[in-house]
C-alpha cells in the first residue's frame, strides 16, 4: 500500500455548491477587471489629453512669439553718393606697407 501526502488538487469543484459559488467568484473577478481596466483606460485618456494640450499650447505661443520677432513696416532706398568724404575718389589708398610679405616690392633705382 502506498500512501498519497499532500496530492490534492484544487481544480473546479466538484459540487454544484461549490460550482455556484466558484461560478460567482468568476463573475466577480471578471466585472472587477472590467472596471479596472475601464479606469486605467480613462486615466490614460486624460494623461493623453493633457499632453496634447500643452503641446498645442507651447505650439501656439511659440507661434505669436515667432510673429512678434518680424518687424513689419515700409522702407525706402536712397541712392548711395558717388564721392567721399572729401569729394575726391582718386585719392583712395591702400594702407602702408606694414612689411608683409604679401605685396611685391620694387627694386630702387
């Protein structure tokens, strides 16, 4: 003889006491995920919201910030004076040789 220890399962009852109230407890777990899960989409639904909020706000002020930068208004363009200040354009000259090679020099006679 062999002696079964600690075998027994736990699957469906057997009863049909046991299968009412296995059947109810069923129930019970199924209508509390239900509104669990109805709640945890609800929450997700106004986190996403509000994201979407503050993403279209931020857009819009950076909208009218952009718009307040542009300066609008009407210009004209004034014809430029041929001359200098001293009336004389021939007298324009480069800057004294400061001693860099860049320039050529001319052999002195």
């Amino acid at each position: 003889m062999t002696q079964r220890i600690g075998t027994q399962s736990y699957g469906f009852p057997q009863t049909w006491l046991g299968r009412v109230i296995g059947g109810l407890l069923a129930a019970a777990l199924l209508v509390a995920a239900f509104f669990f899960l109805f709640i945890f989409l609800l929450v997700l639904g106004g986190v996403i919201l509000a994201v979407l909020l503050r993403l279209l706000w931020v857009v819009r002020k950076a909208k009218t910030q952009a718009s307040q930068d542009i300066l609008e208004g009407e210009y004209s363009v004034e014809p430029q004076e041929e001359g200098t200040l001293d009336g004389s354009a021939a007298d324009i000259r480069p800057p004294p040789d400061s001693g860099s090679s860049h320039q050529p020099r001319h052999p002195e006679k």
